[in-house]
C-alpha cells in the first residue's frame, strides 16, 4: 500500500494494483481494441473495390492508428483514467500524487503502449512492469502516472466490548470532558488492535490510557491493564451517546406530533 500526503498534510493511503489485475485490465483493453481494428478492416476492405490500392493503405494505416493510440487516449482522457478493462479488473489509472489524469498523461500513455504493447507483443511492458514496484509500465513511468485498486473490500470493523470486570465502574466514570480527538483515537486503536503487533500495540495502549486518565475520572480499578481501559471508557461512551440520541430521538418525536396537530393557518 502506498501513502501519498497532500498539500493539507492529510496521509492518504491508496493501494497499487498488482501485476496480475494490471495484465488482466490490459487483455481486456487489448482483445477490445483488436476487435474493433478488425470490425474497420473489413469496412475498408469492402469499401476498396472503389478506392486504389495507396488510398486503400491510407485507411488501413488510419485504422490501426485509430484503434491502438486514438481510441484508448480518448477514453482515458473522458473518463479520468477508465476503459473496459480497466472497469473489469476494478483499476484505475491515476498521477502519481493520486490525483486525475489528464490529457497529456493519456496521450503519454497511449503512444508508448503502441510501442510497448503491440509493437513488442507485451514483452517491454512486462519487462519494465515486473522491476517496478508499483507495477508501472513505460508508458506510466514517462507520463508519471501508475494504476491503482479503484474497488477494495470494506473490513468489517471489530466490535467493541466492555470488560465485565469493569462495568460498574465504567458506568459510574465521568467520561464527559474526554476531548473529541483523544477519543477517536482511542476509538480507532480498540477496533484495530487485533491486527496490531504485541510491541506496538502495548505501546500505543500506554500512551493513549495515559492521555485518557487525565480527562476521566475516578481511577479504573488497581490491576487494569491499558487495553481493557480503553476497551471500557470507548464502550461506556459508545452506550453513552446511543442513549443520548435515542432521547433525542424521542423528543423530537413527540414535537413533531405536535406541531402535526396544530391548526393550519
């Protein structure tokens, strides 16, 4: 997975496609534009009963042209990056700060993928693809632009549970003046330390218990290790604001009832 910062300073974690998905999105596009370039030859051809044999030449050479280098530019350029292939195979083309590609990148790419791809049969791409660790091509490394997965499964996010051990205490805690970013991130910590290592995840537990401790109030039982802490006040929260809303919830039912009984006018 690479991360790319933007000019906010906000981390944006974006995932390269892999050479497989890469060669798939790539025969898809190939077969496509091969058909369509046969479709045109035998327009050509039965339309060169009519034409001499250098106009006829002329159309062949247009058509080629226009399957392998006009036609994948133009759909690259309109939809940001897309073609049939690439839809297939769940990719996307992008810049390498992950923004939109636009014409001078499709036009890069189309021109090199003549060569890299149809005139060598595949081999230069594969070649440059399979030493590069975002599986660029040529043409990608000259326009500065690489595919990207466009679909990633959704991880199911880890409930959340309350130590039994700790919740009465928990439901007796003032857990009101806890700051909203300390507690995301201790929200964020609970649901993915599972797939944390032991070292950094007892770590990131200390200290985000330690920044937790100063806003609630009393003290956890003696013996409380982080991680149930922090399980205990995230939880304790989350039934909190369930609470809270569903109150909300109800009054604002019960005006709204009342409001539809007034008279119009």
């Amino acid at each position: 997975m690479g991360s790319i910062i933007t000019g906010e300073a906000v981390v944006l974690e974006l995932r390269p496609a892999s050479f497989a998905a890469r060669a798939l999105g790539l025969l898809l596009d190939v077969m496509v534009n091969v058909v369509l370039l046969v479709l045109m030859l035998i327009g050509v051809a039965a339309a060169s009963a009519e034409l001499d044999e250098a106009a006829a030449r002329a159309l062949m050479l247009s058509s080629v042209v226009f399957c392998f280098v006009i036609v994948p530019v133009a759909v690259e350029t309109l939809s940001r990056g897309l073609s049939l292939g690439k839809l297939a195979a769940g990719l996307r083309v992008v810049r390498d700060d992950g923004g939109a590609i636009r014409f001078r990148h499709a036009l890069i790419r189309g021109l090199t993928g003549f060569l890299e791809i149809y005139l060598t049969l595949g081999g230069l791409a594969i070649a440059v693809a399979l030493f590069n660790d975002r599986s660029k091509r040529l043409g990608d490394t000259m326009a500065g632009t690489y595919a990207l997965r466009s679909r990633v499964p959704v991880e199911a996010a880890a409930p959340v549970f309350m130590p039994p051990r700790l919740r009465a205490w928990a439901e007796t805690a003032d857990i009101g003046r806890i700051p909203d970013a300390t507690a995301r991130q201790a929200s964020q910590f609970v649901r993915q330390a599972g797939r944390m290592s032991p070292l950094s995840r007892a770590g990131m537990a200390a200290t985000i218990a330690t920044e937790l401790a100063r806003h609630v109030a009393p003290p956890p039982p003696p013996g409380t290790g982080p991680d149930d802490y922090l399980a205990a006040v995230v939880a304790e929260r989350r039934n909190r604001e369930l609470v809270r809303l569903r109150e909300a919830r109800r009054r604002n039912a019960v005006v709204g009832g009342r409001l539809e009984r007034l008279p119009f006018g």
